[in-house]
C-alpha cells in the first residue's frame, strides 16, 4: 500500500465507527464489537510490537505536528530552524485537543494528526524499547546478574530473561531519533557525584537485599 492509499484510508471518514443516533453526532464513535467468537473468549491475548516505521514517515509526521501545534519558543524554533516538538509533547498535543473537545473546548483533531502521532508514538516506543535494552547490557557488564535485575524491576528472574530477549532485536531496527534527543556520544566531561547526604545508599546492600526469585509478583 503506497503512502497515497493510506492517506486516502485516514481521510475517509469511518462508517463503520460512525454513531448510529444523530443525537451522538460528535460524540467519541461507539465500540464495535469483534464478531469472531473466538477472540472474545480468548483467555489470552500476545503482546505485538509496533512495527517501525520508515524514518523518512516520521521526519513527515514530525513536522506535520509540528506545524499544526507548536506555540510560543517551540513554533519560534520550528519556523526558524525547523527544530520539531519533542516527540512526546507532539503526541501530548493531539491528545490534549482531543481532551477539550471532548469537553466541548475546540474541534476534534483531524484523523490525520492522529495518524502523524502513532506514527510518532511507533518510534518513540522504538527509542525507549532500545534505551532499556542497552540498559540492560550495561547492568550485566557492571556485574549484575538477572537475579538482582528482576529484584529491582519486581519480577521473576524468568520474567526479566524473557523481557530482556525480546528487547534486545530491537537495537538492530532503525530509530529516527529526535532531533533533541540525539546527543554526540563522548563529548564533554561527566563527573561522577557521590551519594547525596543523609540518604540511604545502594552501596550496603548485600545479597539478601537482592533476593533471587524465581516466580511471579504475587
């Protein structure tokens, strides 16, 4: 399906969505229910990544939100720049006009700036998906077992094991990352601050701090 089809999809409007009482007429679409038996007795339902979308998608749908919702400093920079909203403020945005309509505050966003924000919140799912995974290899090179790891994030060692396998493909997709959030790595010096006074510090925890386990949170 070409980029073309799918805008023609987003800009149709949704019949199927659509309220059956003109006395709902814009009100939030009713729910329809799936008609596959199945599904709704599904006792369990797999989790599935968002699929990554070209770089190029979300450079467009940046500067589509951009365009359509910064104000103050943000639209200053767009306009002199090009610099775009951070990827949260720009999903923020569309979220937030679709609040005030809702409370009949403003016009719903357009079914277009929805889609130029799942593009957005594909990515940005992408980058946090990659930050945890290199995390965690961080975590296992300064010497941290998947005990300790599961005992920090509250889960099962198996838990953990699992969750680190299915995070670590992700570092080889490709990110678009934000103009803001991309950094030159090893530039500048860091220095390293000691613990803050009067507070507890991770440096005396011992093995039964940690305390393997092996089964789910109850």
């Amino acid at each position: 399906m070409t980029a073309t089809d799918r805008a023609a999809i987003i800009r149709s409007p949704t019949i199927r969505n659509a309220p059956t009482d003109p006395g709902l007429a814009g009100h939030a679409p009713q729910r329809i229910p799936p008609h596959n038996d199945a599904v709704l007795h599904s006792q369990a339902v797999a989790f599935v990544d968002l699929p990554v979308p070209a770089p190029q998608s979300v450079q467009q749908a940046r500067a589509y939100l951009t365009a359509r919702h910064a104000t103050g400093v943000d639209e200053f920079l767009w306009e002199a720049s090009k610099r775009p909203l951070p990827d949260r403020e720009a999903i923020d945005a569309v979220i937030t006009a679709g609040d005030q309509a809702l409370q009949g505050n403003g016009d719903s966003p357009e079914p277009v700036d929805v889609a130029a924000a799942l593009v957005v919140l594909s990515t940005a799912r992408l980058v946090m998906d990659q930050t945890e995974a290199r995390l965690l290899n961080t975590a296992q090179a300064s010497g941290m077992g998947f005990e300790q790891i599961a005992a920090v994030l509250d889960l099962s060692v198996e838990e953990a094991e699992e969750r680190y396998r299915r995070l670590k493909p992700r570092l080889d997709e490709p990110a678009a990352i934000s103009p803001r959030a991309a950094r030159p790595r090893g530039t500048g010096t860091r220095r390293q601050r000691g613990p803050a006074r009067d507070l507890p510090t991770w440096d005396g925890l011992d093995d039964e701090d940690w305390g393997p386990r092996s089964h789910g949170a109850q």
